[in-house]
C-alpha cells in the first residue's frame, strides 16, 4: 500500500467519524501515550532509580506535565479542525454516553484506591504479598495507574457507547 493511499484510509475514516467520536479519540490517544511513557519509564529504570523518591518525583511532574502539553495541543488541533463545533453544547445522547463513561471511569478509579489502600495497610504491617513487591514505592504506582486507566476507561466507554444503539448501561 502507498503511502498515497495509505492517506486516502486515513482521510475516509476521519470523515466516518463524528466530531465527537474524533475528540474522545484523541483524548483516548494522549492518554495511551501518557499511559506508555510513564509504564515503559518506570520499566527502563534502574533499581537505585525506582528507589528514588527524587526520581519518582520527576517522573510524576514529567507524566502531569506531558499530559498537559498534550492535552492543549490536541485541543488546539481540534480547535483548528472543527468548523465552530467545539462550542456546541452536548445534546441528551451525548450528555447520557458522557455519564456513563463517567460512571465506569469512577468504578476503575474507586477499586485502584480501595486496592493502593489494602496495598498500604498490608505494607506497613509486614503482611501478605506486600514484602515481595521488587517495585518501591508500589502504593503510589497503584495510585497513579488507577488514575490513568480511569481516564482510558472513560473514553473507551463514550467511544464504544457512541457506536451503540443505546448510551445506557
């Protein structure tokens, strides 16, 4: 396949997507991005590294800070892209997708604290499976791991919804 019409693919499917679909598209993208530079920095690290608070202090200004720098620039991108539709309010259908999203996006993140919790206590008492986990500082990567897999549930949810017949569920 050329790369001519490699662009003639791509172009067709941009144009089957809504404006909507495109946006949490986008967003799901970033996020994967931010999900992969903060996995693939935590698996190049050294073991003197991930024992760093210093190191994981960067590392975590480093992850907020791309997700910012990315996060404005697919916004100013669709901005660019969207023919005014960015201001448009969401209609019921989307307002009822977005909610839904929200709703398993909120179950993912309460079951990551609940579990960096139970990490924690086990943790500091000496018990369970906590002595053997060779990642430092394993709570907070619970932590910062429920988070963004949160935000992928999120748009995973909208943009599969969006395909469906019906946003509830």
């Amino acid at each position: 396949m050329t790369s001519n019409e490699k662009l003639k693919v791509l172009k067709a499917l941009l144009d089957s997507l809504s404006f909507r679909d495109l946006t949490l598209s986008l967003d799901l993208l970033v996020t994967g991005a931010v999900v992969y530079f903060y996995a693939s920095s935590l698996m190049m690290a050294t073991a003197e590294q991930l024992a760093s608070g210093v190191w994981i202090s960067q590392l975590l200004v480093k992850v907020v800070g791309i997700s910012i720098a990315l996060s404005i620039a697919s916004q100013l991108l669709l901005e660019l892209v969207s023919d005014g539709e960015v201001d448009q309010p969401m209609d019921e259908r989307e307002k009822q997708v977005s909610l839904v999203g929200n709703k398993y996006a909120l179950w993912t993140l309460q079951a990551g604290v609940c579990f960096a919790i139970g990490q924690y206590a086990f943790e500091q008492n000496g018990m369970g499976f906590a002595e053997h986990v060779p990642l430092p500082f394993f709570t907070l990567h619970i932590m910062v791991g429920a988070f963004l897999l949160a935000e992928l549930v999120n748009y995973a949810t909208q943009l599969i919804r969006n395909r469906m017949v019906t946003p509830y569920g």
